[in-house]
C-alpha cells in the first residue's frame, strides 16, 4: 500500500532538510536539542570558547583514509577545550587561499580538545578540497567557524542510518550515539568500491561491538543497491538519516513513500536541483549584465564572471555568498537571512533568484 507524505512543514533548525510525515522528531526536536546542550554545558564547561567565533587551530594529526581521502585533527595550540558538538555538526574551515568550505566532524564528541574531520578530493570542484590535501599538513594553522549544525541527531529510538562514501562523516557519530542509547538501528555505508570507503577501521569496530547492525554495500562486491533495497532495512516507524551523492538522495526522497519509515532527514554536500527557476538578469555596478537563466543559479553566473566569487555550501546556510541588492525584487530561497537583513537588501546568490525577466542590481 502505498503512503502518501504530508506536505513538509517547517523543522527547527531552518536548514534541517527531510520528508513531513508524522512522526517524534518532528514534535520533540527543539524539546530535546534545548535539554541535550544543557546536559552538555553542565557536564563540560568551555572556558572562554566561543563556538560562533572564529578560532585558530593547528593540524596535530593528518592520516590517509584512502587513496583520495584524508582525515585531520584539529586542536587548540594552548591545549584549551574546544566548543562542544552533536553528531551531525560541521565546522567552517577558512583556507589559506581564503576559500572558506565545511567539512562535517566524524571524531568523538565526548573529546573537548581535538575536532576531527575526512576530506574527499574532489579533482573537479572549486578547489577547497584540493587545497586541503595539499596545503593541510601537521603544524599548519587554521581558522575556524563553528561548530553549527544543519542536521541535527535527534536520538530517535528506531534509526537507519545511510551513507555514501564521504556521507559517512556526519553518520558515523550519529551510529555511535544510536548505540549508546540503546536505540534499535541499522547502519549501512554504501561506495563504489570496498577500498574506497572512508573511515572503514572505525567503521569495523562499531561492527565488532553491535553485531548485525552494520552492514558494508559496495558496487564491487555486492552490487549496487536500490534506494528501495535501502530503505527496507528500516524498522517500522523508524527515522531514516542519510548523507551521500545529490543522485542517492534524490533516489530514496523518491523511494521513501513506499518504505516503513515515517521521517527522512538529509544533508547534501553538493548544491540541490534547481526548481521553479526563471530567467532574469544581474547588473553589475560597472555596467554589465549579466543572464541567469532558469537552470543556473546566480552564483554560477557570477562565477563565470569572476571565479574569485566567494562561496561555500552553495545550500543557502552558511552566508558566504551573500551580496547587496541595490534594486530590484530577490526571490528568497535561503534558510539563515533574517526578514530584517532581506528587507536592507541582502541576498544569498547561491539559491536566490528573481522573478522571470526581472533585473537584480547588486553592489559588486
């Protein structure tokens, strides 16, 4: 029998992306993120720290995951506690070249003195994680943001957690919490190839100690498996977390009606689908216009026009990209401005638009 969704309702916090079915993490996340963070303050007081501010820290440990994955830890140079995390969180690292991308932490967050976080080099991309691998070494100092989180764990007693490849990172101290609160779930990391899975010893040990809850998928070795395939695994009425490839996660939205799960929750590392988009114009303060059209975002467009153009999650979250409209009506479609910033004309070009032939001036 097929079940039909509710149409999703707005979830604290405003970037947590998923599926409006009913279900316990919809009504009891902001009940039980305000008492976990308590619980955490009260039991590991942070002297000093600050985790909004940005901080300078220092690779201490860098470690090969796989041939094109590295792991790196980063602490304080004083040795002072770090801001505490949930799993789920991630940290905004400003690169030497000034890039600023994030990265999730796949560490322990019980470890008040070191954050950890797995790179995938991506030979394509913008570069960040290029420059990670090559710039990143033991001893080099780097700013930091955060932590924040933008997929929050909400200690479901059923979970199925799913990861793709680098997805892994945030899913992994989701599993570990699951286990330490004693929750029926299931972990399954799927990739192309079994060498190509990151953080694979940690992964083992969880195996090791909950036996028959993890579960290893490679195209290499089992096949690939169906977003359908996938969400079976899920108990009835469980919340199903997942972090891959833009493909996956487009697969098990459409997959998930049919599953007997009653959430999904989601974060993306790549920039989502554009939908409902509409050709309009940026004009710039020398003059030149620029055409957006419906199937590209603006920051694309100004990409093209100047690679220099910051950005970082390309989600409409972080706020790296933002520029100043001058004129003209944006479209909003981000999830961090507040009405008060949108109103003195601030704009995330990432995923912001304008109307079909509407012209936007912007302060750049």
């Amino acid at each position: 029998m097929t079940r039909t969704p509710r149409p999703p309702r707005p979830v604290p916090p405003p970037d947590l992306q998923g599926r409006g079915r009913p279900d316990r993490f919809l009504t009891g996340l902001q009940r039980f993120s305000a008492a976990y963070i308590k619980l955490t303050l009260t039991r590991s007081p942070r002297p000093g720290a600050d985790g909004e501010r940005p901080t300078d820290l220092v690779v201490t440990a860098r470690e090969q995951l796989a041939d094109d994955v590295v792991a790196l830890r980063l602490a304080d140079p004083d040795r002072r506690q770090l801001a505490p995390w949930q799993p789920g969180a991630h940290l905004d690292l400003d690169l030497p070249s000034g890039r600023r991308r994030q990265y999730s932490l796949c560490g322990d967050p019980a470890d008040r003195y070191a954050y950890r976080i797995a790179v995938r080099l991506i030979p394509d991309g913008g570069g960040g994680s290029a420059e990670v691998h090559r710039e990143l070494t033991e001893g080099t100092r780097v700013r930091i943001a955060g932590p924040r989180n933008a997929f929050p764990f909400a200690g479901d007693t059923k979970v199925l957690l799913i990861a793709g490849g680098i997805g892994i990172t945030p899913i992994l101290p989701m599993a570990y919490e699951a286990a330490w609160r004693g929750a029926d779930f299931h972990l399954v990391h799927t990739g192309r190839t079994r060498d190509s899975l990151p953080l694979a010893a940690e992964t083992a040990r969880l195996a090791r100690r909950h036996p028959g809850r993890v579960e290893l998928r490679s195209d290499d070795v089992e096949g690939m498996s169906s977003a359908a395939d996938l969400l079976a695994r899920a108990p009835e009425g469980a919340a199903v977390y997942a972090c891959g490839p833009s493909p996956m996660l487009d697969a098990l939205r459409a997959a998930f009606p049919q599953s007997p799960a009653t959430a999904l929750h989601f974060e993306r590392f790549t920039q989502a689908p554009i939908t409902g988009g509409k050709p309009f114009t940026l004009r710039l303060r020398d003059g030149r216009e620029l055409d957006v059209p419906a199937d590209r975002s603006a920051l694309d467009v100004l990409r093209d026009a100047d690679p220099a153009t910051p950005y970082s999650c390309r989600q409409g979250f972080c706020g790296v990209c933002k520029v100043r409209v001058l004129a003209g009506k944006a479209d909003h479609r981000d999830r961090r401005l507040t009405e008060a910033q949108r109103t003195d004309g601030e704009m995330l070009v990432c995923v912001s638009r304008a109307d079909e032939g509407a012209c936007l001036d912007l302060d750049l």
